[in-house]
C-alpha cells in the first residue's frame, strides 16, 4: 500500500541529482500563491509521520517541469537541447507498486526515466543511448512493515540531525495541492551544495517537488516540480517503455562477472580489482588530502573498469578508470569545454554550480574525475593519478 510514497521519494530525488546519478537526493521556498490551498501548521516530525502512515493513492499522474541551470552555455552537445542537460518539460505516471515513467520534451526528442521497481533507465533520444541500473534491494516487503510510530521519526531526525540541519515543515502549496515543505543543508563539508527542498502532499505523503541549490546562490540549480497533479490508478501503457530499435545501451555498475564460476559477483580491493582489469590500475592511498576509501570492479559500456573512491560525505572524490577507446576518439561535445593540462595530457574540465568534472586519456587509460569541490581541487586530484 505504501510503496509508492516510500519509493517515490527515493526515484524522484534520484532523477534530480541523475541522474546521475543520482543521488542522491532532494523542499521549497516558496512565494505566497494568494487563494491556493495551503495545510494547517504542523511540527516536522508529525508532518512526517502523517505523511509516512497515509494511506497510498492507486497512483499519480502529474505534469513536470525539470530546470537544470548546471552546465555552463556553450557547453553542451549539439547546442544543448537535450532535455536531460537543458532542462524541459512532459509527464510522470507513478503506480502504487512503485512502478514510474517520466517523459521529458524537447524539439530533438524525448528524454524518458523509467522504473520497473527494480531497474532505472534513462533513455536520451538525442544521444540514442540508454543507462541502465540496478535500484537497491528493499531490506523488507512495503506490505509487511508496521506502520511508522513517532518515536521511529524521532530517532531517525536525531541521526539526520547529526549531520544536516533541518527546516520546519513549513505549511506550502505545490501545482494546487496542499504541501509541507521541508528545507535541509549540511552542518559541515557539503562540497559545492548548498541545500536541498522537498514539498510532499500533505494528504498522501507523495513528493511533488524536489529542489538542490549551490553554495550562496538563491535559485536552484536543480528542480522537479509537478503541476496539473492527479490522484488515481496508471494504465500499464502509460508505465511501459521500449528503448528504439539500434539505441546503444550502457549497463552502470552491475556486479563484474567471474568467469571461473559463471556467477555474478561484486569484486573490491586493490589487488583483486587490478587482477580483473587490462590495465595498469593507478589508486593511490591518498588523492588530493583525502584518504582512499573503497575500490570496485565495475562493467561500463561492454568492458572492464575501476571505480574509487576517497574521503567521505558529499566533499568526497570519485574516480573511473576504463580502457581509452581505440579510435581515439573523443565523446561529442568534448570539443566545446576548456582544456586542463594534466602533467602533459590534454583534459577536459566541466565546472558546475554543484561540482567539477575532469577527464583526460594517458597510456591507453580513460581517466574520470568528479566531485562537488572546486576546479583546482578535481585538477590536483587528477594529477595524483598515478
């Protein structure tokens, strides 16, 4: 009954950070909208507990309007009108059973995100590419959960507020629908991000708008907001969607395969990732004054590569490594961002409100760098591959 709220929440922050990616997560500051439907004022954590015990709607459909102001002008493939980097707008249906499609729009084609409750695809027309991704695994069935008590909020605010500093659920009204909105940032190193907001339906718990802000900046930099918003059963077409015919797939992250025993298998560490790759893994214990935490094998685009990861939190640093294209080719696009020198290979830089992206080619490896820290640190992080 209750899976859609509970798993809407976590799709909907995912398509904005997404995407990507996502991400992570996902509030509101809101102007007074006169006459439209506002709730009474609530402390946050019955806002919470109501919206986590209401009863599930057969389903949703809405409009949606995606803002995306992260890349800079100029910068995109094919003068970025790719809904997915420039930002549109289309539908979303959303089943009880956490089942979800959103269709975005624009003049070169749709963007579609799509959940079956166990796999997320992104599919960008533009690109005629499909990401593909396992969601995580429900510790336990939606049906069998007792329902949410105070206390259980409570606990769960205190562990939040560790961390991150909460809002109120400030009283507001989202596409004329009735909202509580709740508003949080983090207490110490968040990289570039500043806050993030959550508006859900203050009658059946479902999120209905979700915003990410940069450090200082007032507008947001990333938003999904659902206007025209109706309550009730989603037919199995409005849910279904087939990739075209010739459209290129891209797996993200499944678990690597072993070939001794045929099996599907999550594969980490240093040496027993370096033993599965056909290069030479650079993942030093420290990069950029952070400390290596993880590194996993990792199946991207049909080949064998290297995910790592160093410090902890939103000001950590994620680096891809993968086999350089044999071409030499460079992804579409590249040709419009500024050029880094990375101890004498020429990179890529893509700098963003909420993080820098650097990449750059050396001895056959395609290196990847990203983080939400500034330019000059991805630059020093990249340099410290070696």
């Amino acid at each position: 009954m209750r899976r859609l709220r509970t798993l809407s929440t976590r799709r909907i922050a995912a398509i904005a950070v997404a995407v990507a990616a996502l991400v992570i997560t996902a509030g509101i500051a809101q102007a007074e909208l006169g006459s439209e439907p506002k709730p009474a004022p609530k402390a946050l954590d019955r806002a919470i507990l109501d919206a986590a015990n209401a009863p599930a709607p057969a389903g949703l459909s809405a409009r949606i309007t995606f803002t995306n102001a992260l890349l800079p002008a100029g910068t995109m493939p094919g003068g970025g009108s790719s809904p997915l980097l420039a930002g549109a707008e289309g539908r979303i249906w959303l089943a009880r059973d956490g089942r979800m499609r959103l269709e975005l729009q624009s003049e070169r084609g749709d963007a579609q995100i799509i959940s079956d409750g166990d796999r997320l695809t992104v599919y960008d027309a533009d690109s005629e590419t499909a990401y593909t991704a396992a969601l995580p695994e429900e510790r336990e069935k939606t049906a069998d959960r007792e329902p949410a008590t105070l206390a259980d909020v409570r606990r769960g605010l205190e562990r939040l507020a560790q961390a991150w500093t909460l809002s109120g659920a400030q009283p507001t009204s989202t596409g004329g629908r009735p909202t509580y909105t709740v508003r949080i940032s983090p207490k110490d190193d968040g990289g570039l991000l500043g806050a993030g907001e959550l508006a859900w339906d203050s009658e059946h718990g479902v999120p209905l708008r979700a915003a990410i802000y940069a450090q200082g900046q007032s507008e947001p930099v990333l938003e999904l907001e659902a206007t025209d918003v109706s309550f009730g059963a989603v037919s199995d077409a409005d849910l279904r969607f087939t990739a075209p015919e010739g459209a290129k797939v891209v797996e993200i992250d499944p678990p690597a395969h072993d070939p001794s025993s045929g099996k599907q298998e999550a594969v980490s560490g240093v040496e027993a990732v370096q033993s599965r790759l056909p290069f030479r893994l650079a993942a030093p214990r420290e990069l950029a004054g952070l400390p290596r935490k993880e590194v996993r094998l990792v199946r991207f685009d049909g080949g064998a590569g290297a995910i790592s990861l160093y410090g902890e939190g939103l000001g950590g640093i994620v680096v891809l490594q993968t086999p350089a294209r044999a071409d030499g080719a460079q992804d579409e696009g590249g040709d419009r961002l500024p050029q880094v020198n990375i101890d004498g290979a020429t990179g890529t830089e893509l700098a963003t409100a909420l993080g820098t992206i650097v990449t750059f080619e050396r001895g056959g490896v395609s290196y990847t760098v990203a983080g939400s820290v500034p330019p000059v640190a991805a630059e020093n992080a990249a340099r410290g591959l070696r």
